[in-house]
C-alpha cells in the first residue's frame, strides 16, 4: 500500500504542473475539486499537492502569478511550509482517517485523483501557459 501511495503522491505532483500548464490556477483547481467532491478532505488533500510541487520547484519554475497564488493559498488556508519530503501524503492520511479507518481517507485520495485526472484541458478561458493554445 505504501509504494502505491507514493505514486499516488507522485501523479499529483505531477498533475499539478500538468493542470498549471494547462491554465489551471491553484486557486481556480481547489475551487473545482470544492465543488465536485463533497468531502471537505479533498481540498485539503489537493492544497496539499499543489503546495508540495511548488517546494520541488526550482526559484525558476516559480513565475510571479505562480508564486502569488501560492503565498495566498498558504495565507488564506493557514498553511505554512509543506515539508519537502517524499511520504507527505502517508501524513496526510494519518491525519485525516476518520477513526483507525485508512480506507475512509484513501476513498478520498480516489475520487480526488479521479476528479484532477478528468481535468486535462485547458481551464475554462485560460491561455496555455506552454503557448499551445
């Protein structure tokens, strides 16, 4: 379950430069997976994603309405620095199963990850970032 909760973690990180490529903002992101995923903890688990590739980025991969969405993300969330650490997402589950039900915070993790995945094309009246569209 752990290697299979990396890659979790790993197609997240990856996703989010995906969806911000794509035009999606972090902002404009966790709004979406708001409304489409009833559980409050998907937020959360998405907050956390996005937060944990901005501190895999290079100061050069980190242009100025990036770095802008981020610092309100972490102000308006009351989040500070995201541990750059591989397995962050193994303390997310910790903190968030319901009880000593593992299998509640990974049903979220699914349906997040279902939601974020459906999510490529561009954001609703967004340019590419890459230039392609």
């Amino acid at each position: 379950m752990v290697l299979s909760l990396l890659s979790v973690e790993a197609d997240l990180r990856d996703l989010s430069v995906d969806l911000w490529v794509a035009g999606w903002t972090p902002t404009a992101l966790l709004d979406h997976v708001s409304r489409e995923v009833a559980d409050p903890r998907a937020v959360d688990l998405t907050t956390r994603g996005i937060l944990f590739e901005d501190a895999t980025r290079a100061e050069q991969a980190r242009p100025s309405p990036w770095r802008s969405e981020i610092e309100r993300l972490r102000r308006d969330r009351d989040i500070g620095r995201v541990q750059l650490r591989s397995g962050w997402i193994l303390d997310w589950i910790s903190d968030h199963a319901r009880g000593d039900r593992v299998g509640d915070a990974a049903a979220v993790i699914e349906v997040t990850m279902h939601v974020l995945s459906a999510l490529n094309r561009p954001a609703p009246g967004r340019l590419r970032f890459d230039g392609s569209g």
